[in-house]
C-alpha cells in the first residue's frame, strides 16, 4: 500500500488531552477561588476589617494582594465573575448548564426564555462537539479521572476494584424521573445528585460557611461506587446530566474515528477509555465526550478528528494488525 495515500492525523492532536488536563485545573482552582473572592468582596463592602477576628483579617490581607493588581474597586468589579459550572455570569455573559434550565422548565411547568437563553451557547457547543462539558470542563471528571488513577495503582498493588458492566440507559431513566419529581415538587431536584452542582455548592459551604452539607456524603459515595463496583459508574450509568448531553451530542458535527491503514489492533484506545466504548471497532457513540485519550495513547497514530454526524460503519481489523495479514494472504 501507498503510504502517501493513508490519512495522517494533525500532529497537535495527541497533545489535547494534556490541554484537557489544563482546562479541567483551571475551572476546579476558579471554583476554590470563587468563594474566597465572594467572602473578601463581602468584608471590603462592609468595611469592616477591624472587627475582623485574626484568620478573617490574613484572608483579607491575602485577598486584597491577589486582586489588587486586578481590580481597583472589589466591591463592584469582582462582580464580573460570579457562580460556578451551574449556573453564573462572566463579564456579562451569562451561561447556564442545560440541565439546570431543562430542571428550571420542569418544577417552574413554564418556559422561562431568559434562563433558556443562558444555556444556548453550551446548546450550540455539545451539538458540534458532542458531551464534551463531561471530559473538558466538569469538575467532578477532574475528581473522577484522578479516582480512576488511584484505582489503576490498587490494581498494580494486587488489589481488586469494580468492574462491573450496566445497561447505560439507566441515566436517561434517572434523567426522566429527575425531570418527573421536579414537575411534581416545583424544585430543581437534579441538583442534589448532579455531580458538577455538588462539587461547585460544597466548596462554597466549605469556604464561606466552614463546613460541608449533605452534597459531600453523596459525592464520596459516587467515588466510592466507582473505585468498587463500576469503572466511572456514576458517569456512565448514572449521571442525569451525563444522560441530556449525550441526546445532545448524539449527532455532533466534530467526533474522533479511527484510521483503519494506520491502526495495529493493540486495543490500548479501548484500555484507556473511561467510558467503555469500542474506539477499536469504530463504535464512539453518543457517548463519547473527545476527551482525546484514545488520540494520545494510540502508538501509530490511527485515531484522528472528522468532521460529520454519524461514526463511520465499522472498517473491520487494523490494516497494520495480524488479522488483516492473515485475511490478505488468503
């Protein structure tokens, strides 16, 4: 075969999972700050700082030599900034995750266009690339994929962890009867085991409040699903939000496939996919997220970007692979 003629994959590619690894730091160190730049714009509004005890005095002389190089006026202009991967405003654009609007609709029984409104850009972005909030900017895939670590070095260590295999429908049952008690309620009731809201809601009661809610239990517990019974369970059978992105993304414009002249048949993209799919056999699904690891860690670089809105049908053993060589020499 023609070498000239095999698909070769942009060379950046294989570098945007560690680009994923940046976005993912940035958002969980934005929703720590956040909380203490809310406390500290508080006591600057109240002019306050001489009734201050001692530690609330060292967060303000803290604060106030990050920022200062920043704002000129905090009580105002730390305003641009507000909320966390729920729901909040930057610089004036305000952004709403779509579960916490569709959540909104179901308990208000009413179509709020305003709120609506804040969710079409992140609309508009899984529709061309697919679940990609669940591996680009989640702070509970930030959680979830260093447990998934720790999970890999028990095993390495000689213990067992789960791996246990579901219908991964079971989430969009979760989403429907989330949606259900909403209507019923008249409350968001999602955003009590939507793992994003959560993380966002508990390191704000940690910070500002001094201590965790009921949020951090049910978090755990998730962790601890995943490290025992399920490879990122909660993820993939579970996860309400999990569930509305992949209908989403179920027809994204931007997903990987595989080039099959390339590909060698190692499986080690089906290894390293957190969310058990078939990237070997050219089965992505809705449930893929781009996270790219498949990219970075494919050894002949036959997994690359296409742009179209359904996965190419399954092209049969890799062309590099000891399969195909037996089936061409027959």
């Amino acid at each position: 075969m023609n070498d000239s003629k095999i698909d070769k994959p942009f060379f950046l590619w294989r570098h945007l999972n560690k680009l994923r690894w940046m976005v993912l730091t940035v958002v969980f160190a934005m929703l720590v700050l956040l909380p203490f730049l809310h406390v500290y714009q508080t006591y600057v509004s109240a002019h306050a700082y001489d009734l201050l005890a001692p530690s609330e005095k060292q967060l303000y002389d803290f604060m106030e030599t990050l920022t200062q190089p920043f704002v000129s006026d905090p009580g105002e202009q730390l305003d641009a900034v507000k909320g966390n991967t729920w729901s909040g405003t930057f610089w004036g654009l305000q952004l709403s995750d779509p579960l916490a609007a569709l959540g909104q609709i179901a308990a208000g029984l009413n179509l709020y266009a305003p709120f609506l409104l804040t969710a079409l850009i992140p609309i508009v972005l899984t529709v061309i690339f697919g679940r990609f909030f669940c591996g680009w900017i989640c702070p509970a895939t930030f959680l979830y994929e260093l447990n998934s670590t720790f999970a890999a070095w028990l095993r390495w260590a000689g213990l067992k962890t789960g791996n246990q295999q579901f219908d991964k429908r079971i989430k969009y049952g979760v989403l429907a009867a989330g949606l259900a008690l909403s209507a019923l309620t008249g409350s968001v009731m999602m955003a009590a085991i939507y793992p994003p809201a959560i993380i966002g809601r508990e390191i704000y009661y940690a910070v500002a409040l001094g201590g965790f809610g009921a949020g951090a239990v049910f978090f755990a517990v998730t962790l601890l699903f995943d490290l025992l019974v399920a490879r990122r369970g909660f993820c993939r059978y579970l996860c309400p939000g999990g569930a509305l992105y992949s209908l989403l993304g179920r027809y994204r414009l931007v997903r990987i496939r595989r080039i099959v002249e390339s590909c060698n048949d190692c499986a080690k993209c089906n290894v390293v996919c957190e969310f058990g799919l078939d990237p070997l056999r050219d089965a992505f699904g809705q449930e893929c997220n781009n996270c790219t690891a498949c990219i970075a860690i494919c050894p002949t670089d036959a997994m690359t970007f296409a742009f179209r809105a359904t996965d190419v049908a399954p092209q049969g053993p890799g062309h590099l692979g000891r399969q195909y060589g037996r089936e061409e020499a027959r």
